[in-house]
C-alpha cells in the first residue's frame, strides 16, 4: 500500500521553518489590523465616508458603515491576498 505525504518519498511534512513563516504572516497581518484600528480612524476618516447611513430621530440613532464597510472588505482581501501569495512562494 502506497502511503501518500510520506517522509522517504520526499512528500510535503511540514515543518517548523515553514509554520514559523505562516506565524510571521499572520503577526504582520495582525499588526496592520491592529494599526488601522488606532489610526485609521483620524487618517481615512473610516465611519464617516460619504454613502455611509446616519438616521437620527430625537433619542434614536441609527448608524450603518455602507461604504466603510466596503473600503475595508477590500482593503482585507488586498492584504490577504498578498499574505497567501507570499505564504504559497517558497
């Protein structure tokens, strides 16, 4: 029976080198998340784009990110974009 992945037929084992990469990626991904985050606000004005929608009736207020939402779904599908592409190059 052939076993498929393994060791002495030079199938793909993980190793620490590569999880060590993966673990860095996702580190540089959290850290631009985490600055967006605390910057973004006062830099891309995120939460008050035109298209966003503000409903305000005496005591209620209603708030939804239409367009905020879309800049950073893109924005996310950019970075990991790139993060995969960088992970699949060896």
């Amino acid at each position: 029976m052939e076993r498929r992945g393994s060791r002495e037929e030079g199938g793909s084992v993980p190793s620490f080198e590569s999880f060590g990469r993966i673990l860095m990626g996702f580190g540089v991904l959290l850290l631009l998340v985490g600055a967006a985050f605390a910057f973004g606000g006062r830099l891309l004005h995120l939460g008050r784009l035109p298209g966003d929608i503000i409903i305000r009736r005496g005591t209620f207020t209603f708030y939804f990110p239409l367009v905020t939402s879309i800049v950073v779904s893109v924005l996310l599908s950019l970075i990991l974009g790139v993060v995969l592409r960088l992970i699949g190059r060896r």
